[in-house]
C-alpha cells in the first residue's frame, strides 16, 4: 500500500501533466534542453549580454507556464540551467574576477503587477542562479515606480521607450556607492526595458558589467551567429 500511495501523491510536471520525481519530467527537461542557444555571451551595442536560450518551442512554453499559470517553482531548474552556462563561460569568470563585490539586480515589477501576479519572474530565476554561482542577490538596488504596459503591446521604437522613460529608480541607500552589478531577467527582446535600467543606474554611479537573461528570440540568435568570427 505505501508504494501504491506515493504513485498517487507523485508530483507532475507542470508542463506536461506527466508523474515525476522532479520539477520538470524527463522528457520535458530534454526538450528544454534542445533550446539551449549555440552562444550564451552575444554583443549587444555596448551590452555584456548573456542568454542562455532560444525564445522557442519548449522553452516558449515552459517561460509562460512559469509567469502565467502560476508555476514558480519552475524557476529552480531554469535558473540552475543559466548559471551551470555561466560557470562555464570564460568571460563571465573573468568579469567576476574583475569585480569580486559584484550584486546580481533582478530587473523589478511593479507593486500592483507583482501583487497581481505574486511572484517576480526575474527575482525567483535570479534567486536560484545565485545559490548555484555563490553570487549575491539584491533585489532592492533597482526600484520599478511606473506601472508600464507590456513591451509586447507598444507599436513602434518611441512608443516602446516612452513606455519605459523613468520607469525605475534606485534605492537613496544605493545611490553614489560605486555599486557593479549584473542585471537579470527572463527574457531579452528588443532591449529597451534592460537599456533603461542601465540608464538609471547609472545615474547614480551604478555600473552594469553585464546582463544575464534566460532567453532571446531566434532571429537575434541567428543575427549573432552570423556576426560571429567562430561560425563564419
């Protein structure tokens, strides 16, 4: 009878429904897996970006079941998946050696969307790649203080960047202390919102060495292949 119990209290995957002895079912974690980009650092006009997927396919899905259909503890194996890439990357060692005091700064929501919502997306992924890289987490350097539309929902360039001008600020006891920071989020589209955070940080003196997200569209990975002497 115990062993028929625990079948019964099996937890399933979030994604496919199935039992698992896991957050994520074998299966699922190997489609997953298959969205893994052929580069994690890519050069984005100034910008230390590092992804380390194909906004696509599984990992498409498996990002709005994580946001939308409350499922936060799908946060533990993606965020475990970026920083395993990441202890791996030569450069990303490298600017850590450069700046042992580093903080990682999870891009903030709004009060009401993450009341709403009840988690923030960036925060929890950014919370488990610390543990797995021994980075330190600080959550309250980065402050959102406009309720901004969805990027999705704007319709041009300017209309995206006046949807997020002043959209955030710093914490006074942050302000002026020659802060480096790494700034996280889920996914990385057209920049603006990670552009903008940048901006205001370093308003106040606060450096970005680098921006680490779980996902970029395709179009922007195959733009970087192309651009890339290594697949040349």
């Amino acid at each position: 009878m115990p062993s028929l119990l625990n079948l019964f209290l099996k937890p399933k995957c979030p994604l496919c429904d199935r039992s698992t002895a896991k957050i994520i079912c074998i299966d699922c974690d190997r489609q997953i897996s298959a969205c893994k980009s052929p580069i994690f650092r890519q050069n984005r006009e100034e910008i230390n970006l590092f992804a380390w997927g194909v906004y696509d396919s599984s990992l498409k899905q498996a990002i709005a079941t994580y946001k939308f259909k409350n499922h936060p503890e799908l946060a533990q194996p993606l965020g475990i998946k970026i920083a395993e890439a990441w202890n791996q990357d030569a450069v990303a060692q490298t600017l850590i050696k450069q700046s042992p005091n580093i903080k990682v700064v999870p891009i903030p929501m709004h009060p009401e969307k993450l009341k709403s919502r009840g988690f923030n997306q960036a925060e929890l992924l950014a919370k488990y790649f610390c543990q797995y890289t021994e980075l330190a987490i600080a959550p309250k350097i980065l402050q959102r203080v406009k309720n901004t539309k969805p990027q999705i929902e704007t319709k041009s360039k300017q209309e995206r960047e006046d949807n997020l001008n002043s959209a955030f600020t710093v914490g006074n006891q942050f302000r002026n202390k020659s802060i480096s920071v790494i700034l996280f989020d889920d996914i990385y589209t057209t920049g603006a919102t990670i552009k903008e955070a940048i901006a205001t940080l370093k308003s106040v003196n606060i450096q970005a060495i680098a921006v680490v997200v779980l996902a970029t569209p395709k179009f922007e990975i195959q733009s970087q292949i192309q651009r890339s002497p290594f697949y040349a």
